[in-house]
C-alpha cells in the first residue's frame, strides 16, 4: 500500500494505509446491502488511524465500521469517509494482567484467546458477531452479560487525531448505550477478566455458540437482533405474537427461526429492510402500544 503524505497547518502528517474510492459497501456489512461510500479508508494501526484524521478537512463526515453486523447503509451510499476497522486493527494480548484488543479484533477471537490464558467472564462475547468498536459503542451483550461488565478502561481517537486513554468510570453506560464525547470513537479496550478454568471457558463458548446456531438463522445474511428488548419482555415475543414471523417485505424477511432478526432473501435493499423495520415497529405499537427501538444503526442516502 502506498504511503500517501498530507500537509496540515504547516506540519507533515504521514498515513500509510489504503484510500479507496466510490467503495462499494454492500460488501462490509453483514445484511450485504448498501451504496457506495465516497471513500473508504483501510488504516495500517493505532497511530495511523489518527495521522489519517488529521489529514481530512474538518467539515469531513466520517464513520467507523468495524463487521458491518449492526449497521444498515442505505442504498444511496455514504457521503464522506468511511474507516475501515476490520482487519486492520488487531493486535491482541496480555499487558499488566489485563486482556487487550484492539477495535478492530472480533468478539469471538477475544473469547477464545481470553480461554486460553485461563480466563474467564468474557465467554459470552462470542455470542456476538462484531468487532470490540462496535460492541464498545453500544453495549452490545447476550445471554445476560454485557460488554461494559468487563471493561477496565479504552482507547479513543477524536476528530483532531487525539489519541487517549479513558477510564470505564468516564462513560455512562445502560442497555445497549453508551454515552460518549461527540465525533470521538473507540480505539482499544482493557477488560478485567479473572483466573479461570481453560477448560472450563471453552465448553462454555461452545455451548454458547451451539444454542446459537439452533435459534439464529445464521445461514442467511442478517444483522443480529434489530430491536432492544423492552423492559420486561422480548421483542421477538411482541413480533412473533403480532403475526409478523416470516412477513416479507421485496427481498427481506422477518426470520421464520427468530422474530427479532431481519434476513436478506439475496434480492434486498437497504430499503426493503428500512421499511420491514418501520412496519415492524408500527404493527406492535398497534398491537401492544409498546415501542420498539432499533438496536441497528441506519446511516447513508437514500437512492
């Protein structure tokens, strides 16, 4: 990849990674729908994600994606810059007793690795199909644990390239949120993770993995679950009880294995998923007069 040199304010700001243009997108999310981003930027590490920030002119849109699999990018593309964090920033590993990952690393790597240096508390992470970044952003979590529940302290970048370190105590956290500083993203995390069985940690992931493979309709493309469950009840319950199990919308469906997932039959638009997500949430409000809210991020243009 060709090093590509930006001047800023005098000084020299020197990115390494890979620039694309008119990137499709369709490929980086997991319901593999979507328009193409403007650009599409692969950084090469920690240091170069923020040189590359720095480089772009302030009134720049940018976003993070890291799998794609909470994310929903309209058919008319994203105007701006994408990161790409997938793949690019992964560095793994043990530092001062605490477990290390950068944004870029999948959940379920953090898992297994966590079991194999005899640790446990983070088995359920690999219930969830994201990257650290995405699963910091929003809290993600399953099977009654959540992912702030192990989280020591982070790494962000600002819009200005500011690299920091930030303690868990900084952030305000609930139910797949987590209030953060405006145009600031997740870099890395430490997560605090006692002494366990390796053992032990493994038959947990595997049984984890399996119940998961019963329930989910992991053969067709989807993007998790796409509402938050109310409080004291299951979305896919209220979905599945206002007769939409299986409804379908031009190429997207309302999984007939889980209510709460949103399959691409192979022909779907962003817009088919866009508005099977609307009548979803308008059917149970008429049904049960209870609002769903998405769990899924919706950025982009329509076409």
């Amino acid at each position: 990849m060709n090093a590509k040199r930006h001047i800023l304010q005098g000084d020299l700001v020197l990115t390494q990674g890979k620039l694309l243009m008119d990137e499709p997108m369709a490929r980086y999310t997991s319901w593999r729908v979507g328009g193409t981003a403007d650009k599409a930027y692969v950084p090469t590490g920690l240091e170069d994600v923020a040189a590359f920030l720095q480089s772009l002119d302030k009134s720049e849109p940018v976003h993070f994606v890291g799998l794609g699999s909470n994310l929903l990018i309209r058919d008319g593309g994203v105007r701006g810059t994408v990161i790409l964090m997938h793949n690019a920033l992964v560095d793994m590993g043990m530092v001062d007793n605490k477990l290390y990952a950068e944004s870029g690393v999948t959940c379920s790597k953090v898992a297994k690795f966590s079991a194999k240096q005899h640790r446990h508390g983070a088995e359920f992470l690999a219930g969830i199909p994201g990257t650290v970044g995405g699963a910091l952003a929003m809290n993600a979590g399953c099977y009654g644990a959540e992912t702030w529940d192990v989280v020591n302290k982070v790494m962000t970048v600002d819009r200005q390239g500011v690299i920091r370190s930030r303690n868990k105590s900084e952030y305000h956290v609930s139910y797949r949120h987590v209030e953060m500083p405006a145009e600031e993203w997740f870099l890395a995390a430490w997560f605090d993770l006692p002494e366990g069985d390796m053992n032990e940690a493994e038959q947990k992931i595997k049984a984890l993995l399996a119940k998961r493979l019963a329930t989910q309709p992991l053969n067709l493309p989807n993007a998790g679950s796409t509402f938050r469950n109310p409080e004291g009840d299951y979305a896919a319950r209220l979905i599945e009880a206002s007769g939409l199990k299986g409804y379908v919308m031009g190429g997207a469906q309302v999984s007939e294995k889980h209510a709460n997932f949103i399959v691409n039959l192979g022909t779907a638009t962003a817009l088919d998923i866009e508005l099977l997500i609307r009548h979803m949430q308008e059917t149970v409000m008429n049904k049960f007069g209870i609002a769903l809210q998405q769990e899924v991020r919706v950025i982009g243009e329509y076409a």
